[in-house]
C-alpha cells in the first residue's frame, strides 16, 4: 500500500495508517493458482509451481459500478458489530423480520448483510472451487437465506475479501472472482462488501501517482469486472480502510468505499470519522458513497446526544448507514433517530447528489451546507460536552448568501423555527447536532 492518508485538515491519525498493517502479507497457496491481472481469468486446479504477477504500470481496464443501483447511499444492517462471528440463520432471519416490525423496512433500510464468518472455514469444493457455506450455521444454505430476505421485501448482502482468506481466516476471492461472482448471483446476493486481508507479497504497493493504477485498485478491479459479468446487478461495496487514496479512484471501481479503519462504540471514532469524511467529502456523489463504516447506535458507549450526531453526519456526508446493533435493542428513542424522515430524505435525495460539505475552517469540522430537494440545509456539530451557541450566518453558508432573511426549519423536531435576519443561533446540546433547513 501506498499508505496515503486522507487529506484531513487535522494531522490526526487516520484510519489509512491505523490499517495499514491489516492487509497481511501471505505468500502461501499463492503457488497453486495462475492468474493475471488484467483479466479475471482464473485457473485454480493446478497445483504446479506457477507464478502470480501483478502490475501497476498501466491504466487498467476496469468496467466501473453498475449504474442501475445504489444511486444513493444504501440504507441497511450488517452483523459485524452486534455478532462478530456469532451469525446463523436463525439470527439473521430474526434481523430481517426486526427490520420489518420495527418500521426501519417502512422507513427505507434495505439490506441485511452477512459479514464475515459465513463461509467454510476449510475451503471451497474441490470440484466446482465455488465458496461453501458453514452448513452448521446456515443449514438451509445461503440461497435460502437470501430468498427468505427477499420474500420480506429486502435485500440481500454477503462478505467477501480480496485476498486469499477473509480477515478472520475464511476462503478469500482473489484469484476466484468469476467463481464467486457467478456464486453470489446465483444465490441471490443484491451487495458484497469486499474486505482487504491476507494480500500476498506480490500484491504489495509500492507509491503510485495514479491510485487507480495501485495493486490494491486492482483487486478490487477484478472483482468489480467479475460482478459485471453475472446476470443480477451487486451492489460493490470496497472495504479497504481508506488504503491508497480510495476516495480518488472508489467510484470508479464500487459503489462506496469505506474511509476508515474499524468503527467503535466511541465519541472519538465518530468525531474521526466525521474529520475523514469531510475532507474528501467532494469525491460523493450519485453512486459513489465514501463509507465511514457501520452504525454504533445501540451499542452502548455513545450518549444519546453523540448517536443523533453519528446519524445526523453520516446522513448530510450521504455515507452508507448500516445499522450494526441487536435491533431488538434499540430503544424507542433510539429508533427515531435512526428513522429521522428529514435526515434520511437529505441522504436519500434523488435530485441532489453531493453530500453536505464544510463551509467554515474549524478544526475538527463544525458547519456544513447543503442543498436537497426540500430546500437548503446547514448542519453544526458541536464537539464540546456542554450546551453551546452555534452560529449560522447568512453570508457565510454559499447556499444561503443570496438572501439576508430565511425561514428556518429544524430537522430533528420537524417544525419551523422561524424567520431570520442575517444569521441563527442554535443552542446545541453537547456532542449534539444541529440540523436546519432554509426555505
Ligand atoms: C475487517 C472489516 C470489518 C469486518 C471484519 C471481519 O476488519 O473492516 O468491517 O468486516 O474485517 O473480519
């Protein structure tokens, strides 16, 4: 890797350089399969000596996201956070009826997602090398699973990594992208998020001017090319931690691209994340969506202020919200956050494509402005853990500086605030988030 850093304004570690050494170098197996890599043609049978090549000296020719889908960021749930490698079947199917009674269906979160964990620890099938379940933890298989989802009305997502085993040591998709590809469409998967562990040697970065042309975009190229092949439109979801400038070449590999190394149930991990995300906030767009990683909420760790600014921000920065919680869980209040019509009409809006984008130079980032569908918007969090006055002036929002009188609107109680002149005060809770609109 190139260990590039996100450029944020803060000099804070980022989450590139606390991953970096995530993507561990294995050269074993590597011997056994013969690839290249300007194609993913994959020969996986012989078990001669054949060297593995990659090269980073050309444009590679990669076939860039499915634009039929994931226009704008995916609303969902994963079992990462909540689970870890405690999935079945029986736990996902009770997620994805939970999504249903809960009203998040109602309110448009989409995919239940699977993460790592799911497959055969002791590899593939040694006839058809396609990807097995763990058939003690999902009897009925995944395209079961997958259809059961469906018949609820949402989607389904698998996990997967593009090196030779997942990051909790199950069969990795490098070298085998066609094959899973072909296997997640048959099963019925709708996204597939693609994790950056076990990277043999001769995948390792050296600096590069064009990150596109890094061995890192390159496995993800493959994969992406591989998923255009099949029939059933997949949502590519790139988890590389932020690696080698992702926010510069992600939309033309995925749909989203993961900013950050691995959440936690932490006011500093969302204050990070919302510092990274800002910073290279410009690259989102319509079916490109820097990803600051799964939801918090419900986890503990974060007062009820800092989970309405981990959803707030992780709304206006339109990055993927994928809840990461036992839904059984959450509170009542905690479920109106997480279904803010307002917030999530901002993250989901059609017309508007970019995200909210910081206006002032504050250190970490505290206002932002946008514009959606429903009108302009300004966003203001507070960092400090007392009530404090947030100050919008007119003039220095660029979506609000053609007019010194405003009609102002507050997002989290849905009613109007009234008009102003010149600029509005808000008096923000501590670690709490202003959210206004402008009409
Ligand atoms: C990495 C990813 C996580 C999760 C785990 C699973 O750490 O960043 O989101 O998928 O792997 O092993």
């Amino acid at each position: 890797m190139s260990n590039c850093i996100p450029p944020t304004t803060t000099g804070k570690t980022t989450s590139a350089s606390s991953t970096t050494s995530k993507a561990t170098t294995t050269t074993s197996s590597t011997s056994t399969v013969k690839t290249t890599t300007s194609t993913s043609t994959v020969t996986t049978t012989s078990k001669t000596t054949t060297s593995t090549t990659s090269s980073s000296t050309a444009e590679p020719s990669g076939s860039g996201p499915n634009k039929t889908i994931a226009k704008v960021p995916v609303l969902g749930w994963n079992s990462w956070n909540a689970y870890g490698g405690n999935i079945n079947e029986a736990v996902i199917l009770a997620t994805a009826n939970s999504m249903v009674s809960l009203g998040l269906k109602a309110a448009g979160y989409q995919f239940v997602d699977i993460d790592d964990t799911w497959s055969n620890i002791t590899g593939r099938d040694p006839t058809t090398q396609r990807i097995l379940p763990d058939s003690n933890k999902f009897p009925n298989g995944i395209e079961y699973l997958a259809t059961e989802i469906h018949n609820l009305g949402l989607k389904f997502g698998i996990y997967g990594d593009a090196g030779l085993t997942t990051c909790s040591g199950f069969p990795g998709s490098l070298y085998y992208e066609d094959i899973d590809a072909q296997t997640f469409s048959d099963w019925g998967v709708d996204l597939i998020k693609y994790d950056n562990c076990a990277v043999p040697a001769n995948w390792s970065d050296t600096y590069v001017t064009d990150e596109y042309t890094s061995n890192t975009a390159l496995r993800y190229i493959r994969m992406g090319n591989a998923l255009n092949t099949v029939s059933r439109p997949i949502v590519f979801s790139l988890c590389e931690w932020g690696a080698d400038a992702v926010w510069t070449w992600g939309a033309r590999v995925g749909h989203q691209w993961r900013l950050t190394g691995d959440s936690s149930s932490s006011w500093s991990f969302v204050t990070s994340a919302i510092t990274t995300a800002a910073s290279v906030a410009t690259y989102t767009n319509f079916y490109g969506h820097g990803d600051m990683d799964m939801m918090e909420i419900g986890n503990g760790g974060l007062s009820s202020s800092e989970e309405r600014t981990h959803f707030a921000a992780w709304s206006f920065l339109k990055s993927p919200i994928i809840l990461g919680t036992n839904l059984t869980n959450l509170s009542p209040a905690q479920i109106s956050v997480i279904t803010n019509s307002e917030l999530l009409a901002f993250s989901q809006d059609t017309t508007y494509g970019a995200p909210a984008l910081q206006y002032d130079t504050t250190n970490p980032p505290t206002y932002f402005s946008g514009s959606s569908s429903a009108g302009q918007h300004a966003f203001g969090v507070n960092y400090v853990n007392s009530t404090a006055s947030l100050t919008f002036t007119f003039s220095a929002i660029p979506q609000l500086a053609n007019k010194t009188s405003w009609l102002v609107h507050d997002m989290w109680a849905k009613k109007d605030i009234g008009t102003f002149s010149g600029s509005y005060t808000a008096s923000v809770a501590g670690h709490d988030t202003a959210a206004l609109r402008f009409t």
